[in-house]
C-alpha cells in the first residue's frame, strides 16, 4: 500500500486502500498498522485533523477497529 508523509510528532505516513478499507499507519519510532474496516470518510477526517496523532488515538484506536502490526 502506498502511503503519504504526514506532519506528526507521532505519525511518520498513512496510507488507505478504499477496496478493502484498510488504513496503514507508519510510526516514527518504528512499527507499521493497519485498521481493517475503515470509513474512507475517517481516512480523510484523520487527514485533515490538526493532530493526527489525537485523532488516530481518539477516532480509530478507540473506536475499536480491528487491527494488526506488520
């Protein structure tokens, strides 16, 4: 999946695949994710958040999707 670089004291890139609905989180101090069953409208929310890292935490982490480290 190809993924964009992101301004984040967290968050190195993200990715999406609207196919699948899988977003793709590269960290900075290392580790890659992916969240399975992902709205596109929350790939472009979390994109358009102030912090992003806030919003992963607070709209994807929390929210319970399914998920596994690459």
């Amino acid at each position: 999946m190809q993924r964009i670089p992101v301004t984040s004291s967290n968050c190195a890139s993200v990715g999406y695949d609207a196919t699948t609905s899988t977003l793709e989180v590269e960290f900075k101090r290392g580790g890659v994710y992916q969240y399975f069953g992902v709205p596109a409208s929350e790939h472009a929310a979390l994109l358009a958040a102030s912090s992003i890292g806030g919003y992963l935490d607070a709209h994807i982490k929390k929210a319970g999707y399914r998920y596994e480290k690459l």
